[in-house]
C-alpha cells in the first residue's frame, strides 16, 4: 500500500519532532546520532530499530522537503579526529507535515474512542 504524498509514517513523524525539541532548546541544526539519541531517551524509542533505518527516513524527510541538510566543514571534523556528520535542519514544509500528522492521529483517536451516533 503506498501512502498519500506529503504525509508521514510514525518513524518519519518522531525524527521531526526530535528535530524540533532539540531546536527548541537552542539546537538549530543536529546529526543523525544525536537525533537518535534523542528519539531513544523520549517516546520514539520502540520506532528506531536501526540506525540503516534511521538513516533511510532522513534521506526520505529530505526528499519530501521536510528537512535541509549539510556537512559539516572537513577541518572541524579533522581536528576532532572523527568523520563528517551530515546536519539536519527541519524546514516550515517539515513542521506543518508534523503539525497535520499530529492533528490527523488525534482525529483518528478521537473517532476511535467516541462511539457513533
């Protein structure tokens, strides 16, 4: 079954709201390990089995152009004595794919728990 352009899977979903919790704290841009550092210590936890899964769903965001991405300068990874990372920046598309993914699964709860009339 192929899903609707534009809308988001559940993993797909706790990256962006990653994203934007680390960016609320000051962090505009983040890196793949940090990001699952984060889904890993909140409720995102049981949707990342793998960081090849992980990385996946950010090339899809990407696509989508739900998020931005850029490597890091080569001498600030030289010096640290560690590869490129890749930084991930959630754009305004990005941030009303989460808001409507959010609103749709309360609607969805919603219907769910009211019965019919």
């Amino acid at each position: 079954m192929r899903r609707k352009s534009g809308t988001l899977v559940p993993l797909e979903a706790s990256i962006l709201e990653a994203a934007l919790r680390l960016r609320s704290q000051g962090v505009e841009q983040t890196h793949g390990f940090q990001l699952a550092k984060v889904m890993r210590d909140g409720a995102g936890a049981r949707r990342l089995t793998a960081y090849g899964t992980l990385y996946r769903a950010l090339e899809r965001l990407q696509d989508f152009g739900f998020l931005e991405s850029q490597w890091e300068d080569a001498t600030i990874a030289s010096e640290s004595g560690r590869p490129l990372r890749r930084f991930y920046r959630v754009t305004a598309s990005g941030e009303r794919a989460l808001r409507e993914h959010v609103m749709a699964a309360a609607l969805s709860r919603q219907s769910i728990v009211q019965p019919a009339t």
